[in-house]
C-alpha cells in the first residue's frame, strides 16, 4: 500500500513536470509564429 502510494506521488509529480514542461515549449512556439507573422505585418 505504501509502496504503490509512493509510486503514485512519484507518476504524479512526473506528469506534473511534464505538462509544465509541455506547456512552455508550445507556448514559446506560439509565441514564435505570432511574432514572425506580426513582424511580416509590420513590415
């Protein structure tokens, strides 16, 4: 029981990093097209 605790805070905590981790690349390539579009209106 313990164990399987242990195990599920430890997936969790992965996971957690994970989407984090996930959320920041994708936003950060967003942010790259919107600015590349944005600097092609611009100009």
């Amino acid at each position: 029981m313990n164990l399987l605790l242990q195990n599920n805070f430890y997936s969790s905590v992965f996971f957690k990093n994970f989407s984090n981790t996930f959320i920041l690349t994708e936003s950060a390539r967003v942010l790259k097209v919107f600015w590349k579009t944005a600097g092609i209106r611009i100009a």
